[in-house]
C-alpha cells in the first residue's frame, strides 16, 4: 500500500509509534522535582542554613512561628498549609499530567 493511501508521508509515520508517549515523562517529573525543590528550601530555610532570614519564605516563617509556639500555634498554620497545598497540588498536576499523556491509560 502507498503512504499516500495510509494518511501521511513515511517520516510523519514514522513518529508516531515511538515518540507517542515520551512527551509526557519530562513534563511529569518536572513537578515532582519542583514539588521536591520547594520542600528542601523550606527545610533548609527552617533550619536556618537556607535563605537569609530578611527574605520570606514558607520555611522562615515557620522558623520564626517557632518561637510562638507555645503562645500562639497558629502562626505556624498558614505558612504550614501553604506549602502543603503547593506541595500537594504540584504532585496532583503531574499525576494528571500522566494521566493525560500516557497512552496506554487512554480508554478506546
């Protein structure tokens, strides 16, 4: 059969099968990386060997929320929740972004 008759020239064929389902991949681990980067300045920043303290971050707030902790816990509420929400919801985009992307997932 002639490629005319099947669609597409032989190179446009030709990546079709086996570069279907690489494009997802990169894309996906990047927000787990992110997701992995944003956790290790906080924690570093907590420790106090991150950012310098004058610059905010989510660890330094939480640093600096520690010393109220016996008085008023819930200084640590907000910059708590927001690294868990951004951590959580990077997570979820490339679990979606899999989900998306990967051909063996997609129902016929």
């Amino acid at each position: 059969m002639c490629d005319a008759c099947r669609g597409g020239t032989a190179p446009r064929q030709g990546l079709g099968g086996a570069n279907s389902g690489s494009g997802g991949a990169p894309l996906e681990g990047s927000t787990f990386v992110f997701a992995q980067a944003i956790l290790s300045e906080a924690g570093l920043s907590f420790l106090g060997v991150g950012t310098p303290p004058e610059i905010p971050s989510w660890g330094n707030m939480l640093g600096e929320a520690r010393a109220y902790l016996a008085s008023a816990p819930w200084t640590m509420l907000a910059p708590g929740a927001a690294l868990m929400v951004a951590v959580l919801g990077l997570n979820l985009l490339g679990d979606g972004i899999r989900d998306l992307l990967d051909p063996r997932l997609r129902r016929l």
